[in-house]
C-alpha cells in the first residue's frame, strides 16, 4: 500500500507512528519463531546452526534493539533522524528473516514454513510502509524548510513613519462678564 504524496504544505498524519505500523509484524514474526523447532529440520548441521543463528538474532534485535529505537521515532514523529534508523533496523531483520525463511523452505516442516513466509511478507509489508512514511515526512520537512527559507529571503517591510503627536491646542474659555444691573424701582 503506497501512501499518497501529501500536499505542498501539509505535514502527514502521524496516525501511522512506527510503532503502530511495526506492531501487527513483529507479533506475526515472534509467533512464527516461537513455531520453529530447528532441531527437527531435515537439514546438516551447518544448515541447522545457521538457522539458529539468523533465528537468535531476530529474537535479540526484536526483543531489545528494535523498541527502544521505535520508541525515540514515536516520540519524536516528525524526525527523519529518529525515523531511518528504525527502517535500517527493519531493513537488515528482513534480510535475516529472508534467510531464515530461505533455510526453513529447504528443510523445516510445512507449517513452520508457512509461519516463516507469513512473518517475512508482513515484515515486507511493513518495510514498505516505513519506507514511505519516512519519504512523506522527509518530504514535509523539506517543503517546510523551503517556506522558511522564502520567508527569511524576503526583504523586510520598511519600518512605520514614526508618529509625531503634536498638543493639541488649549480650548479657548470666554470669561463671562458680571454685570451688575441695578435695580432702581
């Protein structure tokens, strides 16, 4: 599912958090290692250690290298910097998976196959996505920055005239004049 671009000017959404995107995946790949009984595969046994291998690497970089750098992308949603190293991370657990899923095929029991081909295309799915909330955000950092830069390279608005307040005059008061009438009656 590509995301569409989003228009000069709007920031994506961030309802699509990393977190929240890898989540669904790295529940189906856990539930599909916790499948794999390498022991009983049909394989030599170089085949077999490195499958336990690539198998103990994707549970070490599930369980402890992967949510902490989730967790610094969530917090911060709108950095590229945060973002990349969750979709490098995700993009070397595919390749490992890649190989798991390579090995399991040659020697491991039609349903621990399936479970492996069903984890590796969600985290497929999953790698695409980042991919793409990574690119849309990259782009509205980018348009954002282009904004301020055209702000910034605008010349200023000449200053305001200063304002000169002159008094205004003093009201003219007219002195009423008493006149004494004397009454004579």
């Amino acid at each position: 599912m590509n995301a569409a671009p989003s228009p000069a000017g709007v920031a994506p959404s961030n309802s699509g958090r990393m977190g929240a995107t890898l989540q669904p995946s790295i529940r189906l790949v856990k539930e599909a290692l916790s499948s794999l009984n390498i022991d009983k595969w049909k394989a030599s046994s170089a085949i077999k250690n490195e499958a336990d291998g690539n198998l103990q690497s994707v549970q070490r970089d599930i369980d402890q290298t992967l949510p902490g750098l989730v967790m610094a992308a969530d917090a911060a949603p709108d950095s590229a910097a945060k973002a990349l190293p969750v979709f490098r991370n995700v993009d070397a657990l595919y390749d490992v998976m890649l190989r798991l899923d390579a090995a399991g095929r040659l020697a491991a029991p039609k349903d621990q196959v399936g479970a492996l081909d069903d984890a590796l295309g969600s985290i497929a799915d999953a790698r695409r996505s980042l991919g793409d909330q990574l690119q849309a955000n990259t782009e509205a950092q980018e348009q954002k920055m282009i904004r301020l830069q055209q702000a910034a390279a605008r010349p200023a608005p000449p200053p305001p005239a200063p304002v000169t307040c002159t008094p205004a005059p003093a009201p003219v008061t007219k002195k009423k004049r008493s006149s004494a009438k004397s009454a004579t009656h």
